[in-house]
C-alpha cells in the first residue's frame, strides 16, 4: 500500500492523482444530491420531471413504451473529441474516465518500464494524454444511449394524420381519438365543425390543431377521399 502510494506521488502520474482526486469529490457531492440527503444545510436536489407529453391539452396516454430521454450536462466540442464518441455521454463521465485511464497507464508505466529515468517521465505525460483518450472512447461507448436525447413530437407533427375516433361522437365542444405514433397509440382531444358526422369508431383526418381552444380539428376521412373512393368507404362501411 505505501509503494502504490509512493508511486501514485511521483511526476507525471502525481498529476493524475490530483486531478482524479479532485473528481472524486465531485463525484461525492452529485452522488449526496442524488440520494437527496440534507447535509450541511443542503437544499432539496429537484428530480426529473415526469416525462409526460402534452397533446391538445391532455396528456399523452401510449399504449406502448416510449423512449426516455436525457439532458446530461453537455459533451464536448467537436473535432478529434466528437470523433471519438467521447462527446456522446456528459461532459464529466468522459473527463472522469479518461483521468481513470490516463491515472492507470502512467501507474503500469512508471512501475514496469520507466523508472527512475528523468527524460522518460518527461514523455510520459503526453503519451498517456494521447492514448487515454481512444481507450476512453472504448469504455464509455457502452453508456452513449443512456444519454441519447430523443426529442417529442409537437402538435403540428400530428396534422394530416388519420386518427380513430374513440368517443361516442365529436362535435365542436367534444371529442376524443388515439392516432398512431411510431406503434403506439396516443389519445389527443379532437373537434369537429360537422356536429353527427363522426361517431365511435370513425376514421377522421387532422386538418390543423387549433391554439385557442388547445384542440385538433379533424374532419370526417371519407370526406378527404375523393368520390369513387368515398363512395366504396361508405359501402364498406
């Protein structure tokens, strides 16, 4: 223990004990947030918000599971650090594991192949900056689709789509239908101009969503279709 201690001590890997240490107690104090616990007069850590979409004015109900997704606190910028993928998790998980990585190497480094050699440790340093950074890529490549945002749709993505009435009827107060979003069903709150013309079951396409009543105006399907094709969807029917 106090010869791994001596080595941890010595230049250049001294520099990545210090930075390492530096990330462990940040990496404390996000872990003390995240179990919320009140020490030192420390104020409640808001939580995630629930996640839930907002469609006309109702809330987004799927039958199916929806992607999550993740703010993280910013990658890195772009050229050789975007290359290697170290940009697609947070900012400091990369610069943590690559301090790990770098901290480990010039350890191994020093133990078995340096020594005491003054002008080798000199050219360890950049060495090991430069080969931490694909071996960190490797490592953190597994978490990238923790952190991968993926985005909602909004109220106009859903204009000019087919949806099923799921009321008994829709009139110009009233209405509601689910409407088909990548194999999931979503309920959005529905009007329609034409009171009678669309009843449980119906098909009718969303023409716009309308701000001011915080609604989709659908019109009946078969109406959209043109005339012999209306004509076979009503015998059908």
């Amino acid at each position: 223990m106090t010869e791994l201690l001596h080595a941890a001590l010595r230049f250049p890997t001294v520099v990545f004990t210090i930075a390492l240490g530096i990330a462990l107690v940040y990496w404390v104090f996000v872990l003390v947030g995240a179990l919320d616990l009140d020490l030192l007069g420390g104020g409640h850590v808001d939580g995630i918000g629930d996640g839930i979409g907002d469609v006309g004015g109702h809330d987004v109900g799927h039958d199916g599971g929806g992607d999550g997704g993740h703010d993280g606190d910013g990658g890195g910028g772009g050229g050789v650090w975007q290359g290697l993928g170290l940009g697609a998790v947070p900012l400091t998980i990369s610069i943590t594991v690559i301090l790990l990585v770098g901290w480990s190497s010039s350890l191994l480094a020093m133990t078995y192949l340096v020594g005491d050699s003054g002008l080798l440790r000199a050219l360890l340093l950049p060495f090991v900056l430069v080969l931490s950074l694909p071996v960190a890529a490797l490592l953190v490549r597994p978490l990238a689709p923790m952190f991968r945002v993926h985005e909602g749709k909004s109220n106009a993505d859903y204009v000019g789509h087919v949806c099923t009435v799921t009321s008994n009827s829709v009139d110009d107060a009233f209405g509601f239908a689910t409407i088909e979003d990548g194999g999931s069903l979503v309920q959005i709150s529905v009007r329609c101009d034409k009171a009678g013309t669309l009843l449980r079951g119906d098909k009718a396409l969303v023409i716009e969503f309308d701000a001011a009543r915080r609604n989709f105006v659908v019109e009946p399907a078969v109406d959209m279709l043109p005339p012999a094709e209306a004509g076979e969807e009503k015998s059908n029917g």
